[in-house]
C-alpha cells in the first residue's frame, strides 16, 4: 500500500536485515519495504545491489535496466499479463507482433490527440458539475476519483446505456486482478481467487454489454451512412460552405470514439473485425477508470500534505496556462506513482547490465519487476532526486509505461489527471478527513474531503 511517510530516508540497512533473514522470511520482508518503505528500500538496491534477486522475483532498480528492459519486449515479455487478459485476447498481453502493432496503432490514430482541448474541457466540465453539487464534502474515490473518467468513458469513448457504477465495478476488478494478484503480492490462495472470480464475472457482465453496445450503435451508424448516400449532394454542398466560409478546421467534437470506430471501414486484409473491435473498447474502459483515480487522488492526498507545494499549486490552478500546474502534478506522481514497478518474464537467458559491474545474468522465465519508482530517484537520470523539482524533464518519467507497451490512454490520462487535481484544489478551504483508506489492499477506496 502506498503511504507517504516513505521518503527518501538514509540508508537503513535492508540488505543486512534480509541477508540476515532465514530464507521463509525473506520475500516478506522484500513486500512489506516494496509496500511501506518504497523509496529508502529502493535507494540501497540501487546503490549496493541494482540487480535484486529474490525467490519470487528479481527486480531491476536502475534507470538504465529498467529501459533496456523494456525496450526489449521479445525478451522481457509480458507473459505474466497472458492468463488474465483472455489467454491473449487483448494487445496487451502481446509482444512484438503483428496483432500488438496494428491494434495499438489504430487505436492510437481514434484517439485523435487533436480532440485533446476538448477532452480537458470535458474534463474540466464534468469534475466542476460533480463538486458543485457535492455541496462542500465528497467521499472523493466513489464519487469524485472514479466518476470523473466514468463520465468521461460515456461522453468521449461512448460507452452509454450504462449505470456508471457498473463501469467502475468492471474497471476496479480487472485491474485488480491484472496487475496486484500475483504470487509476490502475497496475497492468501482465498483472497486471490476471490480477485479472480470477481474480475472473470466483471468481464463476463463487461462482454455482454460491449456486444449490446456495439450492435445498437452499428445500426445507428449504417443507417447514417443510408442517409449519407441519399442525400450526398447536399452534404457535399454543405462541406463546401464550410470551406469557403473558413471553417474548414473546426474542430469541435462531433462523435465519441465508439462511434469513430464504427464510421472507419476496415478491409479484411488488415484483420479487425467487430469482434476485436469491441475487445479494444472494452480496453478502454478498463484502462481509464482505475488507473486515473488512483493518480489524482494520491497526487491531491501528496499536495494536501505538502503545504508548500499546496500553496503553489492553488496559485497555478487559478490561471489560465496549465504547464506549470501540470508540471506539479507529474512531480508529485514521481513521489507517489500508481504502481513502483511493472511486471515482466524473460523469455531467453539474458545478462542485464552488460559491461558495468552489477552485469547479471538472468535465466529464462524469470519475473521480472522493472522498478519504475526507483528508476524515477536514480541520480544517473534525475538531478536531486530527492527533490521535488517540477517542470523535470518529462521524458525521464514512467508514469505511463515505456518502450512498445506505454499506455494507450496516455495523452487522455495527461490531461485528465491534472485537470481532475485542479478543479478540486480550486476549492477555497479544501481539507481531508483522514488519509486515504486503501482497505488493506492496493486501490484506493475511500478519501473525505470537504471545502468551505
Ligand atoms: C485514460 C485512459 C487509459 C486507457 C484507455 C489506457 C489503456 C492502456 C492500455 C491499452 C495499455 C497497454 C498498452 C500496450 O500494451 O501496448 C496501457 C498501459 C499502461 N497504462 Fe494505461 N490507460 C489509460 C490511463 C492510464 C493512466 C491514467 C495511467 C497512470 C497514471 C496508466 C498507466 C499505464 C501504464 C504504466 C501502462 C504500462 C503497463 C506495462 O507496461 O506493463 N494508464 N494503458
């Protein structure tokens, strides 16, 4: 679980303490550090020991490790993601192939960053709507963290017709499942199984729905296309004033990205039926929710223990250039990220680190956990790490991923996230009730905070 009493603290030792342990307490030790010491524990990994082999992983904590592998999908594969992504059914679960290829590249060409003005005035819109009738006191996971991007999910992906408490359900269970129900989160055979049961029955709700969606909205848009060809001339006629009136590129939001989806024709030659259509836009309800909360409501939680930065970030949020605000936000992420690391399995033995003097050979088909938190606090890569600097340099970041599997939502989370921090710190007298409430596990579940 994260907390923020995990800062960057002297060295303490760890590495005596888990030498010194007998060989059953030892991986324990390594999750409780991971879970409540991140920063500390991790600065000692990268200063006596990058390359960390445990008996349940190894993780990889310096910057340089942590992007050779995953620049290396053959290599570093995402094998651990395969069973609980459909056995493949999502480019997701794939490497470098052709299936990953075509389908994060048509999905990256739907979600048009040209929409992405207006998506943070959605944004914008949706957040203030919901504070404002909260009437100075949200639980903000339930109502604020997660209803913001299910609202979002509807008015710009399109997924309507749907309870947005049944999308927060659907989105919670899979991530759930995908990314901290693994053997090294330590979690009891019951409670894991319970995650999977409970992520298998939200898919299965979840595939139900897409086909529903996807059928009504299919007819819809052939019947537009009917319409389309009746009435041709007038439309052409119609494109043609616009042009001549200068309003050739308007570009205000005229569909949602189902729909987009549905308009696009694809030949069979490149191999996206309607059925890997709606597996991909179930992605992105699973990808949107989940995620997004947990970053804007550990980045407010940061802000409204950092006084300093607090003050600062109310003066930028007030103004109508967003850069410097955003900037705030990304650096506090650094401090508290969604997740410190990703997960990953060799495929082949590999020596990482090659030529330096931590080179390491690691076997096939061993977890890999590539430790993005620590790679974001090494001095190799990050002036003053310790620091809280904004406006670093954003390439350095892991927020997203890196390397072919960066997230597909990506620029819909950098403006989103901040937006979502903005509206609410615009509010004079915001205060928290308690820190967040992660309810033992890794997701936040409830956070108080009322304003005047
Ligand atoms: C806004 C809507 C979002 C959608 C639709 C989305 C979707 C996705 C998808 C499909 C992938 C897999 C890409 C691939 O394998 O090639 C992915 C990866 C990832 N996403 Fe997102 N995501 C969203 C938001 C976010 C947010 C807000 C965060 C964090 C703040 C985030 C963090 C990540 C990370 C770290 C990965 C890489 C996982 C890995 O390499 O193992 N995502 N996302």
């Amino acid at each position: 679980m994260p907390t923020h009493a995990a800062t960057s603290k002297a060295t303490q030792a760890y590495l005596e303490q888990y030498d010194a342990a007998p060989e059953a307490e030892k991986f324990p030790l390594v999750r409780h550090w991971i879970d409540t010491q991140p920063l500390p524990f991790f600065k000692e990994l990268r200063e006596k020991r990058p390359v960390f082999i445990t008996r349940a992983c190894t993780l990889l904590t310096r910057f340089d490790d942590v992007t050779e592998a995953l620049n290396m999908p053959g290599i570093f594969t995402v094998a651990p993601y395969g069973p609980k992504m459909g056995n493949g059914a999502f480019l997701m679960a794939h490497d470098d192939d052709a299936l990953h290829t075509r389908e994060k590249s048509l999905m990256q060409g739907i979600l048009n960053r040209d929409d992405l003005p207006q998506v943070r005035t959605m944004v914008a819109k949706i957040a203030a709507s919901i504070l404002q009738s909260a009437n100075g006191r949200i639980e903000a996971i339930n109502d604020y963290c997660r209803m913001v991007p299910a609202t979002l999910v509807q008015d710009y992906f399109g997924l309507r017709g749907i309870d947005r408490r049944k999308l927060i359900q659907w989105s919670f269970w899979n991530q759930f499942d995908f990314f901290y129900n693994y053997p090294f989160d330590l979690i009891p055979a019951e409670k894991s199984k319970e995650i999977t049961d409970r992520h298998n029955q939200a898919s299965e709700e979840l595939a139900k729905y897409i086909k529903e969606l996807i059928a009504g909205r299919w007819l819809l848009v052939k019947a537009e296309k009917g319409k389309n060809v009746l009435f041709a001339a007038w439309y052409l006629f119609q494109r043609l004033l616009r042009r001549l009136s200068g309003r050739k590129n308007d570009k205000r939001l005229t569909d949602d990205i189902v729909t987009r989806l549905l308009r696009t024709s694809y030949p069979d030659a490149v191999d996206f039926d309607i059925e890997r259509l709606g597996i991909n836009v179930g992605g992105l309800l699973i990808g949107a929710i989940e995620t997004t909360c947990q970053a804007a409501a550990q980045v407010i939680e940061y802000l409204l223990e950092s006084p300093e930065w607090l003050a600062k970030a109310q003066t930028l949020a007030a103004q109508s250039d967003c850069a410097a605000f955003d900037g705030i936000v990304w650096e506090a992420l650094r401090f508290v990220p969604i997740t410190p690391y990703l997960i990953r399995q060799t495929s082949i033995d590999y020596t990482i680190g090659k030529g330096t003097d931590h080179e390491t050979p690691i076997p096939a088909k061993t977890t890999i956990l590539p430790v993005t938190q620590s790679a974001m606090f090494d001095p190799r890569a990050f002036e003053n790490p310790d620091e809280f600097i904004p406006g670093r340099n954003w390439y350095h970041y892991f927020h997203f991923g890196f390397g072919i599997h960066e997230c597909l939502g990506k620029y819909v989370g950098m403006v989103m996230i901040p937006e979502m921090v903005r509206q609410i710190l615009l509010k004079p007298g915001l205060q928290a009730h308690g820190g967040i409430d992660y309810e033992g596990g890794h997701l936040p579940q409830r956070y108080e905070l009322s304003w005047s």
